[in-house]
C-alpha cells in the first residue's frame, strides 16, 4: 500500500474505503438473507420418528394386530400403501 503524504489522498483513500464499507454491507446483508433462508427451509426427505410418524405408526401397529389389511390402515391414516409397508418392516424389525 502507497503512504499517504497529502491531504488530499488521504481524503481519496477515506472516500475509497467508504464505497467499499458500504459494498461489503451490501454483500453481508445478502448473505444473511440467504443464511436466513437456509435456517427456515424445511429439510427434504422424510423426517424419521417425528411426532406425526409416531402417530400414524402407533395407530398401525393397532389396526395391524387387530388385523386390519395394509389397503384399510393406509386410507385411514391418509398415508400411501408403500409408508404402511415402510411401517410393517420397522414394525417386524422391531418384534425380532
């Protein structure tokens, strides 16, 4: 870096690191925003044992060993035939 001998320069070297004060602000605040953004948005995948999942799984475990078929316990959780099966194999899984 250059020494700065006048007033002058030292007076374009302020107005100099101002502008880029204020670029970097900009380019901070952006990246807050986008921080932001990631701490908010929901995860993708199924979330595994969450309170729902407990939910719908203990109601199968019920209807499964009251004999209810996959087709049935499925419509009445509001869930597919493939998560009841996801279930079932947990559910054996867990028996062993």
């Amino acid at each position: 870096m250059k020494r700065i001998t006048s007033l002058e320069e030292a007076l374009v070297r302020i107005d100099n690191l101002k502008r880029e004060n204020a670029k970097l602000k900009k380019e901070k605040t952006v990246l807050e925003n986008e921080l932001e953004y990631f701490k908010k948005r929901k995860a993708s995948g199924r979330q595994k044992h969450n309170a729902k999942w407990m939910e719908t799984y203990n109601d199968f475990v019920i209807c499964h060993e009251s004999g209810m078929t996959m087709t049935e316990i499925a419509e009445r959780n509001g869930v597919s035939e493939r998560t009841i099966y996801r279930y079932k194999a947990y559910y054996e899984e867990m028996k062993r």
